[in-house]
C-alpha cells in the first residue's frame, strides 16, 4: 500500500481497503488487522478504525465480538436482496433519463457508451468497469433527481464488489452485454421511457443470474 498524507485520512483509508476488497486483494473471510494497515498506510489506528466503521456500514466489513474485523462473503442472498434494489432504482434512473435528457446529456452518454464499447472489444475488464459506472453516473444525471442519485451512489461499493468479481469470468461476454448500454442509450435518446426502463431491468435480471452463477460455483 502507498503511504497517505492527507486531511481527510479516514475517507482516504476506506477508499485503500474498498478498492482492495471490490478486487478481491482482500479475500472474503480474511481478517483486517488495525495495527497493521495503520503500519503499511503510516496512519494512526484512529482513522483506520474510523474507516472500518464505514466499511462496515456498506457491508465489506463485519465486526464479530472477540472475533476482529473480516471481510464479509458474498452470499447468494445477498446478491438477491442487492439486485431486487438495482432492478428497481436503475430502471428508474433509465425512465426518467429518457423523460428528462437533453442534447447535452445524451452527448455525454454516447461518449461513455463509446468508452464501454471500446474496452469490450479489447475484452479490457478494468477500463470496462470503470466506464460502466461512468455511464450510470452520466444516466443519473439526465434523470434530474439528486435523491435517486444519492441511493444509487450509497449503494456502490456493494455494486463495484458484485459486478467486478462477475467481470473477471466474462472477458468472452463483454460485446455481448454491452448491448444492453447501447439499447438503453437508443431509448433514452428517442424518449421511450418504457423501453429504456425495460431494457435496464433486463440488464439486471442478466447481471444477477450470472452473478448467482459464480457464487454457486459455476464459472462456465
């Protein structure tokens, strides 16, 4: 880890163990030890514990008396719980995104449909994480309803965590699931509200199928 010299060191701390636990660097089980992230980040234990509070709140960590801190196991409930709430809140995002976009918008969108693009042609797992939650941000946006953005943003660290470890078995999948984006982008720019909605709520339905997939322990 890179030693961090800033302000705001719990902020800072929690995105170090997010980013390590979403790419599975820290194993689901694997005990988190104060002492000794403070020593590899050159923190004190004050902020690293501060961190492990949030981490816990957004369900990466789980504090078990006389136990220590782990990180939590993806469960196949806890993929269902999660995709009945993504199915629902993005096929918001999706109708109100065709009802409210304007030229700027659906620019902004199709430039982030063609970084998603990109990286699934290349079979580019990080770069095509990374722009899917570009496009989400640039969808959210369009729907012009910053209570619904902030749902969403709360639930992501959950989302990066399910969605990567699903990505790192879909290199092959990549051009194939894209479709969805460019879909949803075809109706959004049309205004069909119904469609854009649908097309998401299937993305979802996919998404969790194939996330209960690997969970189970089928990886084909």
């Amino acid at each position: 880890m890179t030693s961090i010299t800033h302000e705001n060191l719990p902020e800072l701390v929690t995105r170090e163990l997010s980013n390590k636990i979403i790419r599975n660097e820290l194993k689901p089980g694997e005990r988190i030890f104060e002492a000794k992230i403070a020593q590899e980040l050159g923190v004190s234990r004050s902020p690293v514990r501060e961190a492990l509070r949030i981490l816990e709140r957004n369900r990466l960590v789980e504090m078990i008396p006389r136990k220590g801190v782990r990180v939590t196991k993806i469960t196949a409930q806890h993929i269902k719980w999660f995709y009945d709430i993504f199915e629902a809140l993005y096929g918001l995002v999706a109708r109100k995104a065709a009802e409210n976009a304007d030229s700027e918008d659906i620019g902004n969108m199709s430039v982030a449909l063609k970084k998603i693009e990109n990286a699934a042609e290349k079979g580019d797992i990080e770069s095509y994480f990374i722009n899917i939650f570009e496009y989400a941000s640039v969808g959210m946006k369009a729907a012009r309803n910053p209570l619904l953005e902030q749902l969403i943003i709360e639930l992501w660290p959950s989302s990066r965590r399910i969605q990567f470890s699903s990505l790192l078995f879909r290199a092959d999948d990549l051009k194939k699931n894209v479709t969805y984006f460019q879909r949803c982008s075809k109706y959004v720019e049309q205004g069909n509200a119904l469609m854009a909605e649908k097309v998401i709520q299937e993305y979802a339905r996919n998404e969790e199928a194939f996330a209960l997939k690997i969970v189970n322990g089928d990886k084909k």
